[in-house]
C-alpha cells in the first residue's frame, strides 16, 4: 500500500515538504492515546535487546541523524519501533542551512541527494526540547549528533564543538561528533588525525561520562579509516559511526540530467550499500571486539540490517529508506529479523 501512495501522491510533492509533512504526522504518533496504539504494533521483542555503550538498546535499528533534525519527533519515532534515534545535527549556533531546494529523490536508484546544511535551531532550542522529552522518559535511546557552526570558521571549530557537548551531552545517551558531513565548508578537513586528535580529546573532557562516538565519511581512503579508527580507541571514544553520505555518484540508474540537475550535496540510500559493508569492515578490524560500531548507509530491509550485524556491527541505523518503506520500515525490520533467527 505505501509503495503505490508513496509513487502516486507523495512523489509529486517537493521533498523537502513531505519530509516536515511526515514529521507533524509523526509527533502526533508520539502522543496518547496515539503512541499506545503505534507501539502495540510496533513494539520490538525482547529479545533483540542489544547492550552497548552501557544501555539496553530495545533493537539494534535506529534512526540516523539528519531524519529529526531538531529532537521534535523523538517519541513518535520510538512509538514506530526505532530501538534509537540520533537527532541533529545540532550546531551551537542556530542556523538556516543551504538555500533551497536542497533535497532531491532519486526514486529509480531509491536514493536521496541533500545539502541540507545541518539546518537546526541550534543547541540551546534542542537541550530544552530534550530535558523535557527526559522528564516524560521516552521508550528509546537518544543519541545527539552535534556539528560545527557555520559562522565558525574552522580553527575555531573545537571550541563550537565544546560548547555545543557542553550542553547536550547531559541530555544524551551518547553524543556523536560529525565531522564527515560534505554540506558544511571545511568540515572534512577535519577528519585528518593531527586535527580531528584534539577536537575529540576537548569534546570528551565536555561530554564527561556521556559515552562518545565520531561520525566518518565513506570517501575516505581504507587506510585514513584505519587511522580513525585507531585513533578513536586511543583516544577513549566509545564507537564509530560508519558512515556519512557520500559524495561520489557512481552506479547510479537515474538519469544523468536528473542527477545533474540536483547538483552537489550527499547522496544516500540504496546506492551505498556496497561501500557501507566494505567501510564497516575496515573499521572492525581496526578496533576491539567489544568496541560500538554503528553501521548506515544503504540500509533498507532486515537481510540487509543482519548482513551489517554479522559482519561486526553493534548497531544499525537508516534514513532513506524511511522514504521508499514507510512508517512502518521499523516494525518491518525488527518482524524480519525475529523471522530470520
């Protein structure tokens, strides 16, 4: 049923605007009695419980940043079935983005370009709205997924950064530093080990006990992901997040002028799925057996979440194909991961 809505009605609408169309459908799920309803539905069984970074995750699927960007949808998305969401990205500094249009289907490739521009109301607007959703205690892991400020210029980046885990992080069950996002100038350089060394080393002096983790880019060579990798063990960290969108455009089967015409920006979705399982076992091998790894990218059925689950990861997350499955993409995974054990 959603794949004829979706390729009948919701496609003809502007991305952008069916994406904050769904979101208010989804606050409203977050709400009683609609949340009881949703989450009798969609509830996760107990026994795909993961332990990691000190929690019980109620599923290894979560949403990735980006889908909430302002932690106004966390309680619908945990009434849906995620076993976590990671908001943001959160800049200290409140910001507009990218001018529009910045978001752009690739339906025959079941794929999405953004260059969103880590739009958000900045930090201080989310740790109100998070200290509240902490009050109502809601049923599922929030992470926070932080980014430099724009106005920021690059060398002052790690004190944007501190003032933004400075505020966050206590409202967090991890906190992930982005620094792979390619929408933000400069934030890539960033992930160069002599720079990125004491960014996090500042940011996990800010985060306290709140565990950490550092969001990379695919684009990276294998051997700078090792590098990261390394460094973030060395460093204390508590997991990776492997990995951003992409910048390449290879393999694609939409139209060039189609894929042209959306311009730059990060492409995700099914077009990654072969990167983000080669990315995941770079970083697997790099760190200890009992190191978080969080696996994205290309993400979009149970087989796939399970493949990422066997091959090393902690956890799971996805984003797009939220687009192309439907609200219910969560249940999806979690009944198809009972059925394939």
């Amino acid at each position: 049923m959603y794949p004829l809505l979706f390729r009948v009605v919701l496609s003809r609408f502007d991305s952008e605007f069916a994406h904050h169309a769904g979101m208010a459908v989804i606050r409203v799920l977050g709400v009683p009695p609609f949340s009881w309803a949703a989450r009798a539905l969609t509830a996760p069984p107990l026994e795909q419980h993961v332990h990691a970074l000190g929690l019980v995750f109620p599923s290894p699927f979560g949403i990735a940043a980006g889908f909430d960007k302002n932690a106004v949808g966390v309680r619908g998305l945990a009434a849906l079935g995620f076993g976590h969401v990671e908001v943001g990205t959160i800049t200290a500094i409140p910001q507009d983005g990218n001018p529009k249009p910045r978001l752009f289907r690739l339906i025959p490739d079941r794929a999405l370009i953004n260059r969103m521009g880590f739009n958000n109301a900045g930090a201080d607007a989310a740790a109100k709205r998070l200290a509240k959703l902490r009050r109502r205690k809601p049923a599922t892991i929030i992470g926070v997924n932080i980014g430099k400020s724009r106005v920021v210029d690059v060398e002052n980046a790690t004190a944007d950064y501190v003032a933004s885990a400075t505020k966050l992080a206590p409202l967090a069950d991890y906190l992930a530093v982005n620094v792979s996002s390619p929408n933000t100038p400069g934030l890539r350089g960033l992930q160069a080990v002599d720079t990125l060394a004491p960014l996090l080393r500042a940011v996990k002096d800010a985060a306290g006990d709140t565990p950490l983790l550092v969001k990379i880019a695919p684009d990276l060579p294998d051997e700078e992901i090792t590098a990261i990798a390394q460094l973030a063990v060395a460093e204390g960290l508590s997991g990776i997040i492997a990995h951003n969108t992409t910048i390449a455009r290879d393999g694609l089967i939409t139209d060039e002028a189609t894929v042209e015409a959306a311009g730059a920006g990060g492409l995700s979705g099914a077009p990654l799925k072969e990167r983000s399982m080669e990315v995941l076992k770079v970083v697997r091998a790099a760190v200890p057996a009992d190191f978080c790894v969080i696996a994205v990218g290309g993400v979009e059925t149970a087989e796939d979440v399970r493949a990422r689950l066997d091959a090393g990861a902690t956890l799971v997350q996805g984003y797009t194909g939220f687009l192309y499955r439907g609200p219910f993409w969560g249940r999806q995974i979690t009944r198809g991961l009972r059925s394939a054990r």
